[in-house]
C-alpha cells in the first residue's frame, strides 16, 4: 500500500467538491467568449452535456478540455475529449470526434471555464474557538478567522474576508472586503484594498533594510512608512514586502506577485504588475504600470522601470528602463542586443585561435 | 557573561543526546564498508573503543573524524583523532598515531558512523493538548503531533509520523509512515508517501501563479491538481510547492530539495533528484531521474531535463536539456563552452585595443 | 470607500505613537554630530521648536526632513521643510527659507534624529496566557511571550527580550538580554547573544543540506552542530540559517542579513558583515569581517571570503577572494574587468560584421 500513488484524478473528491453542471456547449461558448465548431458528425456535447474538465491526454467524451502550446500538439490529435479549447490555428488538428470552442484566448476561455464547473469554495463566517481576537477588533460578521490566529488592536476586517489558521493580523491593520489570507501570514503595519489574495507564510510590514553606518556599529533607521495593498492585488507564498521607512510601500491595483519574492522598502508598483518567484526588488524603485519581472530577475534600488516593460528572468536591473521595452541580462539590455551578445560570443569563441595569435595558452 | 560563547562543543549536549557506543574499529570498519589500516604501534583502536566523532581540528585519540577535501589536507597532518575516514589518496598523510579507515566514499562511511554514534531522535506517540484535530481525521495511535498543529478534516496520517508544532496539514491529505513533518508548515491538496520530511515554513499545495489577461483584470486560474510527495523525499525550509493546476505536481521518490527553493505547478521530478538552495523550476517542466540542480538556477515552464543532467549554480535553462549533459550559464550552455567563453572574453577584452582600430571610445 | 487609500500620512498613527519633541535645532545637531547652518533670516527653528519628520517632498516648516541621494535634488529645491540634514556638497540647494544640518554622513544622522522621535517600542513584560511553555525554561521576568509561543525544555531567555507571536524556541536554546524575535520564527539548536533581532518566519537552526548517495538512496548526514548569533547579529524575514554538521554555523558580531537568505551548513561570518536579500552562502565558506554581499549573490562552499570585500548583486563566486577586492559577475570577478567585458563585448557584437568574414550566417 502507498498513500502517494500518482494516478491521475481529475479534482480528486478527497480535496475538491463534485463539479458543478453538467453545460452544454452553448454555456461553455458563452461563457468562454467562442465559436463552437461541431464535431464531423455535427454534434456538440453528449447527452447530458459536460460533466467536467480533464487535461488533453486524460479526458474522455463528457469532459472539456484545451490546448494553448504547440509543444503538445501531437496529444491534441489523440485526445478523447468531447471538447476542446483551442485557438484557430489549432482547429485543423481537432480530432473528428471532437468539438472545438475557439477563440483568440484559450487560456482565458479555460480559466473560465473551469471555474464555472469548481467556483471558488465559500467563506464560512465565524470567529474559530482557539483564535485570539483583541477586544478592540472590528470583524465584520460574515468574516471567517481560522484556528490559532492573532488579530490585534484596532484592526478591521471587511465582509466576507477569510483569515488562515495561524495568521497574525497586528494592530491597525485594515482589510477591505473579501481578502483571502492564508495560513502562517504575518501583517503589520498594513492598509489592505478588496479583494486582496495573500498565500501561506507571506510576511508583508516588518522593518526594511535600512541601518547606517556608525562610529562603533550599525544604526538601525527606523521604519515609519506603511504597505498599502490595493484592490485585487495578489501575492503568493513565502514572499516578503517590507514597510515603508519614511514614505510607503506600495503594490498597484491588480498587480499578481508570486512565490518567494523580495520587495524592499517604498517600492511603488503600479496597476496590474506580474513579479514572479524569485525577483526581488531593492528599496525605492517605482514600477509604472503593466510592468512584468520574470523569475529570479533583480532590480537595485531608486531607479523607475517603465509601463509595460517586461524584465526577462535573471535579468539584473541597474538603471532606469524607458516604457515598453524588454530587457534581459546582467546587466540588463535590449533583449535583441543580449541575444546578440550571446551568439557573437559563441562564434567568436569558436574561432579564436584563428583571430588571434598567441592563443595557444587560452584554456 | 555571554550566551553566545562561540568555544567548540561537539554535540552540545544542552541539545544532543549523549553519544551511544563506544565502538570499536571492527563495528565502524562495518558499518563504514571501510577497510581499517592500523596505527604504526599496529593498534586499532583505544582501550575502551571510540566515544564520539569530533571534527579533524578538534578531535581527540578515542574520536572518530573523517576529511575528503584536499583543501583540508594540512589539518590532517596535525590531527589528534584516533581514526580518521579518508580515502585512498589521502592515506599517506595520516599521522601515525592515527588509524585509517579507508574507503571510496568517506562521506557516505562518515555519514553512517556518525548516525551510529547519535541515531535519529525517536518519536513520542502522543497528541498535544493544545492540537487541534478533526474529529474525522485518521491519526496513528504511534504519531507525534506537537503543539498548536492543527489537523483537519478526513486526514490520514500513518505510523511513526512526526508533525511539528504550529503545522497545518489540510482536509484530505494522507501521509504515509515515518514522515516527519517540522514545524509552521502547511501542507494541503497532498498525498505523501512513507519517511518523507519536510522542514520548517515550508507550504506544499498551494494554488500555483497562474492566471489569465482578460477584458479588465487578470483571471484566476483554478488550481484542481495536487501535490504528490513520494517516498523517502526531502524537502528544505521555506521551500514552496505548489499544487498543480490541472495535472499534479510530482516529486519522485528519494528527491532532496534544500530551502527556499520554488516548484511551480505541474512539475514532475522523477527518482532521487536533487535541488539546491534558491532554485526555482517553473510550471510543467519535467526533470526524468538523477536531476541536479544546483543553487540558484532556474528553469523556465514547459521543458524537460533528461536523465543525470547537471544544471549549474545560476544556470538559466530555456530549453530541453539531454540526458547527461552539464550545463551552466544563462543561458545555459554545455560546460565546457561556458568557460571557454568566460576565457575567450577575457582575453579579448584585454587585447581589445590591439585587435580592433578605433577602439579608444571604449571605456 | 475604500480601505487602502494611499494619501501620505507620516508615522500613520494607526500604527505609531505620537512623536517624542519638540526638539530645539541644538538638540537635534547635537544627536547629528552635525553642524547647523541658519535660514536666511538668520533663524534656526519655529517657534516651539520641531515637531516630527518627514519626507522631503511631504515636509512642513515644523519638519525635519533630509536629502542624500543626487537623484532627488530637485525635491530639494520645492522643499517646503524646516530643517533639512544634507552633506556639505548640497547645501547651495537648500531653499534660503529651510535651515541645514551639514554634516559628512547624513543617513546616519537622519537615521539618529528618526529615532529621536520615534524610539523603538517598549517591551511590555509578561507571557501570554495561550503561550507554551516548558515548565523547565528559564524566562526572565522582564521579558515578553507573545501568543502561541512555544518555549521548549530548558530554554533560557534574558532580561527585555521580546518573542512574538506563534514562534517556537526549541529545547535548549539560550537567548541573551534585549534580543527581539519576531512572529512565525522557528530557532532550535542556536545560542543567541545580546540584542539580536530576528523578524518573522525565519528559520534557524535547522537540518542543512548533507547526505551521501549510498547504494540504493541518499543517505542523510547527521547534524551535530549548532548556530550562533553573535551580539547584535540582526535577521530579516524568511531567511533561513542551517545548523551546522559538525562545527557551527556562525553569524559574527553586528552582521546584518537580509529577507529570504540562504546560509549553509558551518558557515562563518565574521564581525559586521552585510548579506542581501536573496542571496546565498553555501556550507563551510568562511566571511571574515566587514564583508558585503549584495542580493542575489552566490557563493559556493568551502572559499574564504577576505576582509571588506563586496560582492556584487548577482554575483557567483566560486573561489577565494582575497581582502579588499569588490568583485561581480558570475563567475565572479574584480568589477573593472566585468564592466570592461561588458563594453567590449558590446563593441565586439555591433562590429561582428566587420571583424570576420563568413559571418552572415550569425544570427
């Protein structure tokens, strides 16, 4: 017996609710914003319409699927889907037994669509028994707080946010309405929007990294700045965002951050960025709007990084970006130039001992 | 007085229990798969047999040590151990009050003498007072569960678990026999098989980063996968796995990742990998068996790592790795090219104004 | 309304207490080390003297505020403060309506005159009722537990040290006077001097990553070892600090690491040392003192790391460096060369074209 077998379950029951449904064709394409393309025989959806959702390799005739990458074509031509989502290039791949839904946006369709068959799971109100709640504590009533948390003085918690076991809320800090924060979170010094996300172990207001110098040691500045999350911000598991020191900390509207990245004191970030793991951004730097930072890129201190920008992974950052562009590399430039870079390098290397003279002691 | 003496101690005992034995050489020579070569008096071992391990600076005539980093080579001249594990090379250079035990793999011998002397700390069957434990979960009358854990809904865990205090194990998830589980994890939407550990902060099932562009805002993605813990893996401190989205996230029996590493969803790692401190593995990348990679690197999403490949500290891998290879660099290339490159570069750049008219607008 | 307005409130009394003050000009130069030069009407302060900080662009004429980055000049110019602390350099700048605290190092001086009006927090005495603790632990009376805590067997904790909420001390480990951990931290097998800050969710004291690869699995390395923090040693959040394995893992005197860094087993850092954020020092690497490493740095294990060098962000050092040296790239080098690579390869890249023939097939 193994408790770990990896056969595949579409959402296992022991973790997720039956799904909702079934829906036919038209709903899915409705709510998927796509055209329904039948399959040869001209049907679009079993008896009984869709069941569920599977991925491509695993699906059978009452399940939808899709497919967004064309590594994975070749599963495509032998899915047993009843449907799939694709884009129009796709379709021609779509097997005969297969209905298409298509559309310019296969991962948007499915992201719907698959939400539509698991909605998200409700927040049950209540205050659990082992939580230690300050007297002073504003929680609305339709709020959940789970086993062990701490909510300190004068904090605010909105309609229907939901606050993990083992959660520390400190003293003053504000929740709008419906946030969802995990479990292991520690916040202080915080004004938080609706509908902010914060997975396991985040750590969001300590101090930041600031100390001087002095004749005998370090002297730590003190931080007297705030983090303001705003609305629908969401920040994964991990993850540290330091408080302002004189001024604020501040995460844009919308903006996603994921998985064990550094934010420093008075970072500004604007509406809708995308951090990804492992990026850190050092104290004072101001990310305009739309701005991406891929996985494990860095950005030093005080500089300003452009809307739209995109920062490839591992990128080192340590000047100011103009909006729009893509940078990549250590130190960062135009990704075109680094590619470049790389390429004539690799040539070069190859060639040296023509080029140059003397080489013979080279490796 | 100071509380922070830095004075060596081995094994402390204000932390460790006292060491068993003695042994004499034969037991060591054993468990050690070690071959024993005597003093030059021709003796084994002291009267009364080896009391502990110590390491080579400090240990004394009825210790145990062990070396095999030719860096070290000159503190082994100096040693007072009484036995020292090293392999074949070094074995010149043992004093000659000093006994060998030599092997191919001193670390491995050193590894399971040292277990010898100071076995794993049992478990103590038990559930703390102040737990909090679903009335429907599954727990083994011979597992730990320390203070403030809390254990939820229809959860299962085996014989001998260990759970540290402050963890979360959520509704549903299974551990099998002799896991141990430190302290503040959280741990949900998993299956786990038997003599896994986890160590502290690290949270194991929660949504990935994924999520789509839609007409306002981002999209949520709905995570409906688990996370699949095979037997005999390791995982580090505040590591970070996460749950996949449609398909599971796998770690294949016997892998060991170190802290604060990332594992997107959907990634399947096969037999005995391992990832070092820092590194990150993006979404529905598949590492086959015998992966290493090492701190720092990251791979992006949607790529596979053939058999025993070596991926380099602060690798960036882009694209499928075959089975074998090194690669290092970012991006990653073969080895042997990376620092063939690292050379070439640096000989240009200093001939630089030799090779090229013009050039004097350089720096 | 909403929950996260971002309006600037300085000191947000939500969260701090009201300002210490007012404090007169002398007071203030006087805690400065710095030399007050006049308005230009000859004055020094307002009347009633000055009531609080602030940012520069944020300041009133009852403000202190200060300027140390040329970036921000033209703030300078607008600035509506009372007082200002500049170096020498930029005092031609400072508004005829603003008096100017000069002097050579003006972050630090801010950093002295912030906590003038701001000083830490108290501790408050005391355990919180829902604490555990071991019946054997030895808690000085002035000391502060917050919720959760979990003190184990034969801890000691000094005089005014502070443990925040849901952290675990385990057995044994001993905590000098005025240390400050924060919430979430798991310590075990440490000794701790005097004044050492710890913030939330790190862990230290941990397993590190040890194990042999024998016949049929990896076998762990046993860690006998312990951690030691040093007075004054301060520790962000989410780092993590393994214990050592036969020796200690050593944070000297003074050190300051950042949010979410990597120390491995039996490193040894020396007096005063910097590491940031994100970075990483593998096992055995030895830090003498008054060494930098910058975020995101990397250092294999088993190199010594001389006296004040400065390792650059993104660094990967693979060998020693010797004392003085400031070094970056990865592979690490003097960052002079680094840069020069840098421009020469750039050069090199745009003028392929001429430089070789046969090249058209590049790219």
């Amino acid at each position: 017996m193994t408790t770990c077998d990896r056969s595949f379950v579409v959402a296992d029951p022991r973790f997720f609710a039956k799904a909702k449904g079934p829906f036919s064709a038209a709903v899915l394409a409705d709510i998927a914003k796509a055209k329904v393309v039948p399959r040869k025989d001209g049907g679009i959806e079993p008896a009984g319409g869709y069941v569920g959702i599977a991925p491509i390799q695993a699906a059978s005739m009452r399940d939808v699927s899709f497919l967004d990458n064309r590594r994975y074509l070749s599963l495509l031509d032998q899915t047993q889907a009843g449907l799939v989502i694709v884009e129009s290039d796709f379709i021609k791949r779509v097997p005969s037994h297969c209905v298409a839904l298509v559309t310019s946006d296969p991962y948007l369709a499915w992201s719907r669509v698959a939400r539509l068959f698991y909605p998200s799971s409700a927040v049950i109100p209540g205050v659990h028994a082992t939580a230690s709640v300050a007297s002073t504590a504003l929680i609305d009533p339709s709020a959940q707080i789970e086993a062990f948390a701490v909510i300190g003085d004068n904090v605010e918690v909105g309609a229907g946010c939901f606050i993990g076991a083992h959660t520390i809320i400190g003293a003053g800090v504000r929740l709008g309405q419906a946030c969802r924060i995990g479990s292991h979170v520690s916040m202080s010094y915080a004004l938080v929007g609706n509908r902010v996300t914060v997975s396991h172990g985040s750590r969001i207001g300590q101090d930041g990294f600031g100390f001087a110098l002095g004749p005998v040691s370090f002297e730590t500045m003190p931080h007297l700045g705030r983090v303001i999350l705003e609305d629908d911000v969401e920040i994964g598991a991990n993850s540290t965002i330091d408080r302002g020191s004189v001024n604020d900390t501040i995460i844009g509207a919308g903006s996603r951050i994921d998985n064990l990245v550094q934010i420093g004191h008075n970072v500004q970030m604007g509406r809708c960025c995308i951090v990804v793991s492992q990026a850190g951004i050092s104290g004072s730097t101001v990310l305009e709007d739309y701005v991406t930072v891929a996985a494990q890129a860095g950005l030093v201190g005080h500089i300003r990084i452009g809307n739209k920008v995109r920062v490839g992974a591992q990128c080192g950052v340590m000047s100011d970006v103009e909006a729009g562009q893509d940078v990549i590399g250590s130190p960062a430039m135009p990704v075109r130039e680094f590619f470049r870079n790389v390429a004539v390098l690799r040539k070069l290397s190859k060639k040296w001992s023509k080029l140059v003279r003397g080489s013979s002691d080279l490796i």
